[in-house]
C-alpha cells in the first residue's frame, strides 16, 4: 500500500481510458465536417445519410468524453496537490484557454449543430459544425502545450523554488508542443479511417448476406434494395462504400502524418529526454545500431540483462540525428550523467515522506518503453495496411463474403487506438522519475524539474487514493458499457437508426434532395430530436 504507487496507477486507468474518446472525437468530428460540406456542395442524399448516421456516434463519443473528462482536473488536486502547486503558475494560462475558450465555442456550436438542422440555414448550420471541430482542435492544442512543458519547461523562472511563467509566447509555442500536436491530430485521424472502414465493410457485408447486393459475371457489384427495410436501397450501398474508401484514405494518409511528424518528435526527444529514448531502444551502451528485438530478465533493473537478438546498424543514428553514422548515447552512459546533475538519493525532504533519502531510479521500466513504442509502431503500420488492402478488395464495388474477413475488419477498428495508447504509455512513463523532466538545452532554463515522489498529495493516504482507484475504475467501467452499447446499437441499425424519417416518407422528401447546384433544404420530416437523442 504505497500512496504514490496507486495514485500513478489511478491517474494512468482514468487517463488512458478518458483518451480511448479523445482521438475519436477529433478525427471523426473532421471527417463528419467534411463530409457534410459535400452534402452543402452536392446536395447528394447519400452525404446527407453519412453525415447523419457518422454525427450521431460522434455524438455518442462526444457526450461520453466529457463525462470521463471531469475526473481528470480534479485528480490534481485529489492526489497531486504538490504538482499543481508546482505546475500551478504555468498551467493556469493553457488550462484555462482550454476549459473557457476552447470547450466553451466546441460544446456551444456542437449544440447548435444538434437542434440547428430546421431552425439554421444549411451554411450556418455547416458553420456551425465547423466551428466546433476547430474548437475540439485547440482545446487539444492547450491540453498539449501544457503536457509538453512537462516534457520540455520553457518561459519560466523561478522563485522561491516554483516555476513562474515570464514568457507566454515560448510557453505556448514550445517546440515539443508544435510537434506533439499534428502528431495527435493525425493519430486521431487514423481511429477515425479505421472506424469508418470497419463500420462501412461490416454493412456492405450485410448487404451480401442478406442478398441485396449480388455480383455480376464481370465481377462487379450489383446494388439492390429491399423495400421492407428502412434505408436499405442503392443510395445504401453508397454510403457504405464512399465510407469505407474515404476511412481508407484517410487512414493511410494519417500513417503517412504521424511517421513524419513521430521521427520529427523522436528527434527532439534525443535531445530533451535522452533516457526515455535511449531505453525505448533497450540502447545500454553508445553506438549507432537499432533494436528489432531485444530480450532481458523480466522487471530486472540492470540494463546489462538486455541482450540485442536483431540489431539494424545505422538506424539509431537516423532516429537521432538524421545521419547514420553519428554514436548515440546509451542507458549506461546518461546514467553516469544524471546521478552527476540531479544526485543519486532523493533530498532529505519531508515532501518525499518515506521515500526521503532513498537512491533514485533513472532508468524507466524498459519493458514498458521499448514495447511500448514498438506497439505504437505496429499497431498504426497494421491500420495502414488493413486500410490499403481494403481499398484493393473492394475496387469492385463491394467487399467480399467472407465472414472472417468482416470480422477482422472489425476487430480492426482498435489497432490505432492501441497505437494511440501505447505512445500515451511510452511518453509519460519514459518520462519517471521525473513528473516534469529536466531541461538539458543549454539554452534552456537550468533546474526546473520535479521528481514524481514529491507530487503526490501529503495529506492523502494509500487507502483513500485505493478506495478513489476503486471507484472510479468501477464508473468507468459502467460507462464503457453504456458507451459499447449505444455504439453497437446505432452501427447495427445503419443510417435509417440515425434518420428515422426514413421509415415513413419518401426519399425525395425525406434526404432533403435538390437539383444539382442547388442549395440543399432541410427536410420535412426530419425529427430532431431523434437526431440528438
């Protein structure tokens, strides 16, 4: 029972957890945007049912986010109030912009894009969607620039040994924030793509099971209807494969971003947090070469127990510096200089409690960085190449029969959520023992860091943090299972669960069709609140 040990493992379950939506929203938020202005621009019936039927678990997810978002302020100052207190001068600007400005303008258009589909005019309306998913974008934004001074602390002095900021601008244009945040953003976008082509080659495969779509003898697709099922005609098959090809591209470019901008971050992170990048790389002694498999003693703190099975010459130097001749440092090495720089033992502070005085662990748990950041590797290459053989199995038309297929391209939908998770894990645990790292840029401010046995809550004991842990994995686990549920609910129904006018009016009427170049109206017999509820 270590009250440090169970509030790290309560901020990790809630976190982790809470950034299971976080992706989601934003890449599917962009993506339903999108789209919607094809439907503004085309006035195609189908756009209007992919906008339609995508908004509605977006919304899901939205709704979701923020009920498991509120936890994460309050855990600062339940379990961390040293940290804050530490933190506190920094993060009031960023935070606040997040929670004031940012949410404010999401959640206030996101609602008038729920009820606005009679009342606004279809620009205003799409504006209004727009507007909300730019905010969704900078209220990440702020949520990193605060993450990344932790990382990387710049624009502050200190006084009185707590950080203050002085300079806004270097806060809020660190250079780890500006590349951790188009690294979000397309990571984002590769959940949305996967959970697009899942979704859109589980339907298609409906179709053919239910024999309403068949293949003719050139192989093609034939789309067919069934008339005594709400929304299941041509425009149908539509949605599902303009669906299914737009969440493959838009997966394969994601890949694409997050590798640029990932060895882009990899780069920075040699330089401001050599440790972390050295024992991602199981790296314990200089040299150029980089790991494909290392293997070494379980939970073993000694890094000479690693023994490198398939070392790629030259690739760590790349990962590094761009050349591949450059030696990088290992573990062994930048031991020697951090017990030279911040000492061996923790300071004999009462703020440290028990663990005053006790030698200090440099090195992270290695098997937790160097598989963590081979999971995100994999888990976003396995979305890229599911997305590109889906684009080459249904240039047809349609998606095949197999059952097995259908359902791996389900099952398919959470590898760039384990990527996303998995480079989560690997950037805050890679960080220990630090819970803001030091500043190595000479040009950087010296001495500003803070060991994570000093940001824990003093006043706040094992048992308390443990019974708050049990709690709230226990509500999170509820609301996963709401959330499941009502996704797996509305993907089951199709478009005609998100457009229940579909059912009793006819399609001319009921999509809100115009002739093309028209301005696309609002139907008749949409009900809104159904949309929304």
């Amino acid at each position: 029972m270590d009250a440090l040990e169970i509030a790290r493992w309560q901020f990790g379950i809630t976190t982790v957890y809470h950034f299971m939506m976080v992706p989601l929203t934003i890449g599917l938020g962009l993506v339903v945007a999108v789209i919607q202005t094809l439907w503004y621009r085309t006035g195609k019936p189908e756009y209007l049912r992919m906008t339609k039927f995508w908004g509605k678990l977006f919304l899901i997810n939205f709704i979701m986010g923020v009920a498991t978002g509120i936890v994460q302020e309050f855990q600062f100052g339940m379990a961390w109030s040293e940290y804050s207190r530490f933190v506190g001068d920094v993060f009031g600007a960023p935070l606040a912009m997040e929670a004031l400005l940012a949410f404010f303008v999401e959640s206030t258009f996101l609602g008038l894009w729920i009820f606005g589909w009679k009342q606004l005019k279809p620009g205003l309306h799409l504006a209004c969607l727009w507007i909300a998913v730019i905010g969704s974008v900078f209220s990440a934004y702020f949520i990193i620039v605060a993450n990344s001074w932790m990382q990387h602390p710049v624009g502050v002095q200190m006084f009185n040994g707590r950080p203050v900021m002085t300079d806004a601008w270097a806060v809020f244009t660190n250079n780890t924030a500006l590349v951790a945040v188009p690294h979000t953003l397309f990571g984002a976008l590769a959940v949305a793509g996967a959970f697009l082509l899942g979704i859109a080659w589980y339907h298609l495969w409906r179709r053919r099971h239910d024999g309403i779509d068949t293949i003719g003898a050139d192989g093609k697709v034939i789309p067919g209807e069934a008339p005594g099922i709400p929304g299941r005609d041509r425009n149908d098959h539509t949605v599902w494969i303009r669906s299914l090809r737009i969440g493959a591209v838009v997966a394969m470019i994601s890949f694409a971003g997050t590798a640029v901008t990932g060895d882009l971050q990899g780069k920075l992170m040699f330089e401001q947090q050599p440790m972390k990048m050295a024992a991602a790389e199981a790296a314990c002694h200089d040299g150029t070469g980089f790991s494909v498999l290392s293997v070494g003693n379980l939970g073993s703190k000694n890094c000479n127990d690693i023994v490198a099975v398939i070392e790629v010459p030259g690739i760590l130097s790349f990962l590094a510096k761009g050349d591949f001749s450059t030696e990088v440092k290992g573990v062994n090495s930048l031991l020697d200089e951090y017990k030279a720089k911040y000492g061996t033992t923790l300071p004999d502070n009462p703020i440290y409690g028990d663990r005053a005085g006790q030698p200090i662990q440099y090195v992270p748990v290695m098997e937790v960085t160097y598989w963590g950041f081979r999971m995100m590797i994999g888990f976003g290459g396995i979305a890229a190449l599911a997305a590109l053989v889906a684009l080459w199995a249904t240039r047809k038309g349609t998606v095949p029969a197999s059952r097995g297929l259908m359902r791996l391209a389900v099952f398919g939908i959470l590898a760039p959520f384990g990527a996303n998770a998995a480079g989560w894990i690997f950037t805050e645990m890679g960080r220990q023992p630090f819970v803001v790292a030091p500043n190595p840029d000479p040009s950087g401010i010296d001495q500003v860091f803070m060991f994570t046995a000093a940001a824990v809550s003093p006043g706040v004991s094992a048992g308390e943090i443990l019974t708050s842990l049990v709690v709230l994995t226990t509500i999170y686990a509820v609301l996963l299972v709401v959330e499941v549920k009502l996704l797996v609910k509305y993907i089951r129904g199709g478009v005609a669960a998100a457009m229940p006018e579909l059912a009793h009016a006819p399609a001319d009427e009921s999509e809100g069709g115009t002739p093309p170049g028209g301005t696309p109206g609002t139907p008749e017999g949409d009900d809104v609140l159904a949309f929304a509820y």
